[in-house]
C-alpha cells in the first residue's frame, strides 16, 4: 500500500497494534502490520526481557512501544515513592475494595489492598526509566497516550532517529500535540477501549485531519475491529489504523480467560467509560466493579494513579477467583475494550486477524471502485 504511514515506519500495511501481550506484538509485526507494546505496567527490568524476546522473534522487523506519560497525575515533579503514594489513599476506600470483593465471594486481605507497584505509573522519572531500556532496543515508534509527550521522550527521540506518536480526542489536542513536534497523531475516538475522549471516531477523524492540515500522518482509532472499517477511515483521509480491542480475544492475547469469554458475547452497548480502573475516563467491559465506581454514597474514583494502586490489586484477584469458577468474581471481571467488541464473536491467532484485516480491506475498496465505476 502506498501510505506515508507505511514509508515512516517501514511496514507494508498500516495497521499499528497495541497490546500489553508480546506475542500480539511480534505476531501483527510479522504479519506485516506493527505491534506496538504497551509498557508502561512493567518495571525497567521486566519491560527488557519483553522488548528482548520480540527482538528476538521479529526478525528486524520493526515494532514500537506506548509509554504512558499522561500530563495530569498526583506526585508529577514530586519524586514520591510507592510507598509515599500508598500512603494518600483513604481508609475509606481501601474499606470500600474489601467490601465489594467480599460481598462477591472474592477472598481478600485488607492488608494487600493496595500496592505500591502500581503507584508510579505515568509519573516522569519512572517514564524515564522506561525510556532507557525501550532506547536501547531498536523500536521504530515511541508513542504517549495522554497528553503532549514530555520533553525527554522527544529529545531521546530525535536523537535516535525514533519517530514519535500521541493519541488526541479533540482538536485542542491535536494543535497542542503539533506544537510539540509529534511525528504522528492517532486521532481516537470515544468507541475505542481504554482512555478516550466523548467525540466519535468518525466525527473526529475529519476534524482532525483539517487541524492537522498534511503536516503529519494521522491514524484513526476507536471502534476499528474490521478491515472495511480501517477502509472506510482511509476513505476520510486518514493514513492508516490504531487498534487495540480486536487483539484482546485472539489466541496470544493476555486478556483473562473469563474476561475474554465476557467479551466474545458482548454487545457494543456493553462497555462503558468509567474512572473505576484508573481515575481517568477510560472504556472498559461494564461489570459490577464499573458499576460500584458510579453508585451513589460510594466514595468516588481518586485520581490517577492513586486509583490504580487499588483496581489493579483487587481485578488481578477478581480475575484469578474468575478462572477457578467463582460466579461473583466473573460479575467483577472488567477490563479495557471498545464498543468493537460487539464484532468480537471468535478467537482467532493474531497473525489471522491481520490477514482478514487486509482482505477485509481489499473487498472494501473494490466495493468502493464499483461503486465509482
């Protein structure tokens, strides 16, 4: 395909592909799309051995990887431990974790309500320490996903020849993402699964694209799950896709088995945006934890990354009670997705699903041409 997508990166078809899972990422890389991996839940250390082994099973070929550095969060420019941060989360909440999982028949120690590990996600020199080992492997994308990527990320950047992308849900900020030199913009709509914005991806794709006026790429997001759709977004002017839900029920996916069953019988209407995971507006399956978050008396989502530090604990053990039968656990069971999910019926190797997104794509666009025609 010729698309400028293609000529930065180096790929024969623009189909970029977050996960959190490393074989999703060598997988739609070795199909001819681009993984990128999501690392901004690993240590340095863990993130290494990750980046090492899809080196190892790429072959060169290229990929990419998400740090998420957002530009609001509790302890930025602080310098705040794990421990620091644990220590700014109510009783009242860690009262209100144990009590919800209790009441679904989730085992839990009160003690182990919140975890430190959690408590330094996004901040800037945990990034940074990201950074360091993501440079030293031969990425060919480095991409933010909340807000304009901090001055580091672009420095190191440049310096390595690294092309750099952030995901926008409005034109305030695409101008903003421009302004601070991006290589690429993923304009996401508020159909895709994790952190979006309330403007749809087709009403956002075009707006984008005239804000950005042919002076970067711009690759749409939220809701794409086919090759017709990615077509169809192209058809707007867009240069290729970002996508991340179609990946969450494939074979090599890291999506919970009994999450993944809720997902395969999903409907679009089944997700929801809540503050319940992360303390920002992010798209997830609705389940009884999304809709605790929202219940009035509750004590409300805390802020990023306090909010982390206490869903990340209790869905690990909601999801490991869920795998062993529990019925309330599988009640619990959320994780991040978009309204694509809907179209989400079978479990399929990656490496397939960038087949059917080319094929897929290939029939829309001879559709199209008869259409012409």
């Amino acid at each position: 395909m010729r698309s400028p997508v293609c000529d930065l990166l180096g790929i024969e078809f623009p189909l970029l592909a977050f996960s959190h899972c490393r074989d999703v990422v060598a997988a739609v890389t070795n199909a001819g799309g681009f993984g990128v991996l999501g690392a901004s839940s690993h240590s340095p250390e863990q993130l290494d051995v990750e980046l090492r082994w899809i080196d190892e099973h790429t072959g060169g070929r290229p990929y990419g990887a998400d740090i998420l550095v957002p530009a609001k969060v509790v302890g930025r420019g602080e310098h705040l431990t794990g421990a620091e941060l644990a220590a700014m989360v109510p009783d009242a909440h860690r009262d209100f974790v144990a009590t919800l999982l209790e009441a679904h028949g989730v085992p839990v120690d009160k003690g182990s309500i919140v975890v430190t590990a959690a408590g330094r996600l996004g901040l800037p020199d945990a990034a940074d320490e990201l950074m360091d080992v993501a440079f030293a492997h031969p990425i060919k994308l480095i991409a933010n996903a909340l807000g304009p990527p901090p001055a580091s990320m672009s420095e190191r950047a440049r310096r390595a020849g690294v092309p750099v992308a952030a995901l926008v849900g409005s034109r305030e900020h695409a101008v903003r993402q421009l302004n601070a030199g991006v290589d690429m913009i993923v304009a996401q709509g508020s159909e895709a699964g994790g952190h979006t914005g309330t403007v749809s991806t087709l009403v956002l794709v075009p707006e984008i694209l005239e804000v950005v006026d042919g002076r970067v790429p711009v690759l749409a997001a939220g809701g794409i799950v086919t090759g017709a759709q990615m077509a169809a977004m192209m058809a707007l002017g867009a240069h290729g896709a970002w996508t991340g839900s179609v990946w969450l029920t494939t074979e090599e996916a890291e999506t919970a088995p009994a999450t993944k069953d809720k997902m395969l019988l999903a409907t679009a209407s089944d997700t929801v945006r809540s503050r319940g995971r992360t303390g920002k507006p992010a798209r997830q399956l609705r389940s009884d934890w999304t809709d605790a978050w929202e219940q009035a008396g509750g004590p409300g989502p805390l802020p990023m990354p306090l909010q982390s530090m206490i869903s990340e604990p209790a869905l690990r053990r909601v999801d490991a009670a869920a795998a062993g039968g529990n019925a309330g656990a599988t009640q619990l069971a959320t994780y991040f997705v978009g309204q694509g999910v809907g179209l989400m019926h079978t479990v399929k190797p990656a490496a397939r699903v960038v087949g059917e997104f080319m094929e897929d794509f290939a029939a829309a666009a001879e559709r199209l041409q008869y259409t012409i025609s």
